[in-house]
C-alpha cells in the first residue's frame, strides 16, 4: 500500500481523510487506485495536479515508481510563469 497525502481541499471527497492508502507500484496507478476509491476525486485529478514523489516535483508522469516507503503528495497544480 502506498500512502497518498492530499491538500485539505480535498478532504470533502475522502470522508475527511488528508492520507489515504492505495495499492498501487506507480503513480499513474496510485491517481486510478484514487478515482476507483473516490470517485469525487475524478475532476480535480483529471483537471491537472502536480504529485510530489519522495521531495520531488515529478514531471515524467504517470509511469514514475512508488514504493510502499514512498513519500507521496498530491497538490494543486503549479504552473510557471
């Protein structure tokens, strides 16, 4: 299982939870395994989300391992400029 941590807006579509558990070995299964549970996740996840994996920001996207150890943080999106 793979902890997921998630900004306090998201807290209504997860019963209140800030972390959840998932199985799931990257992160584009983690953001399915998501959705599956929460279904009110969907918009926000599909809308866009950064994902930090282990204190980095990831950028390749869904196909980055995690492991059970991992340290994993959803957050809104961050957009340069």
């Amino acid at each position: 299982m793979v902890e997921i941590n998630l900004w306090s807006g998201l807290r209504r579509f997860t019963d209140g939870e800030l972390v959840v558990e998932v199985e799931a070995d990257t992160i584009g299964k983690a953001l399915d395994a998501l959705i599956e549970k929460y279904p009110g996740l969907a918009p926000v996840i599909e809308a866009g989300i950064s994902v930090a994996v282990d204190g980095e920001i990831t950028t390749a996207g869904r196909n980055i391992p995690v492991r059970p150890d991992s340290e994993v943080y959803l957050m809104r999106r961050l957009k340069g400029g």
